[in-house]
C-alpha cells in the first residue's frame, strides 16, 4: 500500500466517513483527553496527547465477549458503540478512535490489516473460516503520518506502510499487510460481507 502524503491525504483524512460521523463536542474531548497530561504538555503538540486520547476511550469503552456485542461487528457507528460502552474488537476502537481525533482537527485514517501468516494461507487457497487481522489508525501529527494502535495502545512513529512489523505482537503475531485503507468502513456490514471483502482485497495483494 501506498504511503501517505502531506498534501491530499492530509485534507481527504480530515473528513469524516459513514460511521465515523462526529457527535461529541470538541472541547468536550479535549477537556477529558488532557485530564491525564502533565501542566505543560495540556496542548495538540505533545507527542502524548495521542496516546492520551486512547487511554480515555478504553477507559470509557470496554471490550466485551457478550455474544451480542460480537454480532454487532462491524455494523455500528461510533455513536452506537460510544452510547453502548462496549466494543466488539479493534474495528470499533479504531472507529471511535478516528472520529475524536478527526474532530480535534487531526487526519486520522482508519488501517485495515491482514495478518500475515493468515494472508499467505489464503493466498495458497487455503480455506479458513476465521479470518486474521487487525484495524489501526495513522495520524497525521507534527508534520508526518504515525501508526497508531487504539486496542493496544501503541503508537509507532516509523513504519513501512506495505508491511507492517510491529514492534509487539498481537494474538502471538507481529507482521501484518495492510489491506484497505479509508475514513471508515463505508457502510455498515455484517461477519460475513465484512470477510468476503476481506479475502478479495486480500487475495490481490502481492506479498
């Protein structure tokens, strides 16, 4: 995939997409994000002030096993996940995390992954029902773009945008290829079209 730009995906990713439709105030945000920053770093330049947004959002929005919050996947806006205080998994961290930041001013995308080992599984037409991957966001933040992960509150400021190898893992894994890259999802849907999609931009990519 691509890398970002300073000039174009620095505007387009300060929109907002389908699902990530603002709903809170921006100071609102602000006042609850820097409630954790020490006095002098209470501004947008403090590098921790990303850090700092997803330290609120996982405080205020727990992961949940409930069989009916895993059915909701993918198919909820970041007001209905916000207003229900419980995520399904990474798509809607990154979700609620794109559309607080984007209404700070910050361009936030919302990265769409492809665990590695799992890509070339499906690349040798290997089938599996469970697919394997992960969601991130990049941030566009004292001038370069950042890779920013809301479920395991990790920021990585140098990354390969065609693969991406973590410094910690997730699940046991640490590389993963990035696959679709947008404001959101575009729309909501359910497992089983969300995975669909998956294996066909999957399967088009050259690893």
């Amino acid at each position: 995939m691509k890398p970002l730009n300073k000039t174009d995906d620095v505007e387009k990713y300060k929109n907002f997409g389908i699902l990530t439709q603002p709903f809170l105030d921006k100071n609102y945000i602000y006042d609850k994000v820097i409630t954790d920053l020490e006095h002098n770093q209470k501004d947008l330049k403090s590098g921790y002030f990303l850090a700092s947004l997803f330290m609120w959002i996982k405080k205020e929005v727990k992961y949940s096993h409930e069989e009916q919050i895993q059915n909701l996947k993918f198919t909820r806006t970041a007001k209905e996940i916000w207003e229900s205080k419980k995520a399904s998994g990474c798509t809607d961290y990154a979700i609620l995390y794109a559309t607080f930041a984007r209404t700070l001013g910050i361009p936030t995308t919302i990265l769409h992954t492809a665990e590695y080992d799992w890509l070339q599984r499906l690349k040798n037409g290997e089938e599996s029902y469970v697919h394997y991957g992960h969601t991130f966001c990049e941030c566009y933040f004292n001038d370069s773009w950042v890779l920013v992960d809301p479920t395991c509150e990790y920021i990585t400021r140098t990354y390969t945008p065609e693969k991406l190898e973590l410094p910690y893992k997730i699940a046991g894994k640490n590389v993963y290829i990035p696959y679709f890259r947008g404001l959101d999802l575009g729309e909501k849907q359910n497992v089983e079209t969300h995975n669909k999609k998956m294996d066909k931009l999957c399967s088009m990519l050259e690893i």
